[in-house]
C-alpha cells in the first residue's frame, strides 16, 4: 500500500462529515463502460502533442507545478486562437501560446529568473489569475531546484527513478518543496500528493506508457483529490455530506485548507475510487484508479441543472 493509501485510510475511518455509500458503488458500477476513455490531457481541446520528446515533459512540469486554484468570481479566462478557456485547459493554453510566441517557457534557465511583468504577460487573461505571487514563486523554485540538481532538465528525474512510478513519485515530492501535498488530520500525517501523481501520471499517459512513459507500478497510484472529482462523486450520491458541511458547499463558503472537512472530502475521495475499481473487479472490469479519476474529472466539466458546486479552498496543492 502506498502512503497515500496508507494515510488517508485513518481519515475514511475516522470522518464525521464526509459518508461513502457503498449501494451507489455498485449501482455506478453496473453501468460503467470504460471502453475509450480519454486520458483528462488527451481530451484538451488545446494539443501540446505537436511537442518534441524533452520539451513535452518540461511542458508537464511547467503546467503540474503550477496547475492549482482556478475558480473565482469572475473565473480567470484566456483567449488562444481565437477561443476562451478556463481553468486547466486555460493554463495549458497560456503556457502553449508562450512557446509559439517565442518565449523560452520550457527552459530552466528562463523560468528561474523570470520576472513578475514577463510572469504576467505569460498567464494573461480577462483577470489576474488566483494566487499569482505563489504561481511565480513556484515557477522559479521548481526551476531553481531543476538547474541546481538535475542540470536544468527533467528527463533527469525520469531517468534516476529507473521506470518506477513510486520512486519517481518520491523523487519529485522529496525534491520539488511544492509538490510535497500532506495535511494532518487528528494528529496524524496525511499524504495526498495530488499534483506529483497527476505529473507522473501525464508523463506515463502522454507517451503511452513508452520511452520517457515506460513506468511500472502505474496500478498502485490512487485518484488524485481535487475540485471536481469530488463534485462528481457527490453528483453519482457515492460521497454524501451531512447537512452542515453540504450548505457550506451549496453556500460557496470557503473551507480552509488542512480543515478536518477539508481533508475528510480529499481523503473519501481517494477511497470511493478505490472501492469502484474493486467493486468493478467483481464483474471482470480490470480498470486502474487513474481511468476512474479521468472519467470523473471529464465528467465534471459537463454542468447541468443537477450539478451542485464544488467545495471552495485557497490552495497551491490543487
């Protein structure tokens, strides 16, 4: 078991406003059909696969170090090629439009001593993006470190983890400070690492598991917990909240980040995955725990009337 496995079980175990309903479980899991489904980056409609090998994985770093707290009223927006984008798919749009305007984005070297201006004028939208002086911290702090230890170049830290996702897990969260996403929960350490295994999974996925992507252990990784897979499982009825905590949500009142409800949402999330892909085992359904989270982040994106919010919290973890 992993150590985000290991750690939030405790949280699952113990949470007081966060219930897994096991019925919808398997009710969700009667009608699961994971034939096609899309990786989350391979269903961007902004495409960075016209990418060289080096360039694609420094892309990755670029956007996972800094891919965290979009929402806001109103929500920070950019236009590329002619279209508006939000959030995640906003992001990748902003770092691809840099690339194709000439600015060496995907250099160390540039993005450690990058300015506040020239900072700006890279993720420049209708609004300043949410914690901006923490995206630029970050950008500059990853690169640093990257220059430092690893001769400026990712594939660095691809090579030194021989092919295994748990080492390479480690590697970037023990090397890169912003990766390291833990929280504390009655006393106890909590590892979530959402950003570091999204980062890990983007590389395996983006070279369909060859070359840089040849990584084994891919089936020990856990959903990642964020905004919008846990608006999805609230949606399905398999995460329910009691009533204090789901007025909270409905109300958008922000909960704090490393809160004890906080972390319980984060937590029951990872395990409601988990007890879908068991529960789909049952019926001869072999589906990793990334393939549930993409579905249900791909899920999220679509809104209807039905769609309660997402909970609201300031953070750089995700």
């Amino acid at each position: 078991m992993n150590k985000i496995l290991e750690t939030t079980k405790f949280v699952v175990e113990n949470s007081t406003s966060v219930k897994i309903n096991k019925d919808k479980i398997v009710e969700f899991c009667k009608n699961f059909k994971h034939d096609n489904h899309l990786h989350w980056l391979k269903a961007s409609p902004v495409s960075y696969s016209h990418l060289e090998d080096r360039d694609k994985l420094n892309f990755l770093l670029v956007f996972n170090s800094t891919s965290f707290c979009y929402w806001g009223n109103p929500k920070w927006t950019v236009e590329y090629k002619n279209k508006k984008f939000d959030g995640s798919w906003a992001m990748v749009a902003s770092i691809l439009r840099t690339v194709e305007n000439g600015k060496p984005i995907l250099d160390s070297r540039f993005r450690s001593e990058i300015s506040g201006k020239e900072y700006a004028e890279i993720l420049q939208g209708n609004i300043q993006i949410p914690l901006f002086k923490e995206r630029l911290r970050i950008t500059k702090e990853v690169a640093s470190i990257l220059n430092q230890k690893y001769k400026g170049d990712f594939t660095n830290v691809i090579k030194k983890a021989g092919g295994d996702v748990l080492k390479l897990l480690d590697l970037i969260v023990e090397t890169f400070p912003s990766f390291e996403d833990v929280s504390e929960y009655k006393g106890k350490k909590v590892c979530f690492y959402k950003r570091a295994q999204l980062l890990v999974e983007d590389v395996y996925q983006s070279f369909d598991g060859k070359d840089y992507g040849a990584l084994k252990n891919m089936d020990s990784f856990t959903a990642c917990a964020d905004y919008k897979i846990p608006q999805s499982l609230r949606k399905l009825g398999i995460l329910s909240y009691t009533k204090e905590l789901g007025d909270k949500i409905d109300g958008l009142v922000q909960l704090s980040h490393n809160s004890p409800e906080e972390v319980e949402i984060r937590a029951n999330t990872i395990w409601a995955v988990e007890m879908i892909k068991e529960e789909l085992k049952k019926s001869g359904k072999d589906v990793s725990s990334i393939v549930i989270n993409d579905y249900l982040w791909l899920m999220g994106q679509h809104k209807d009337e039905d769609t309660k919010p997402y909970h609201r919290t300031i953070t750089t973890a995700y």
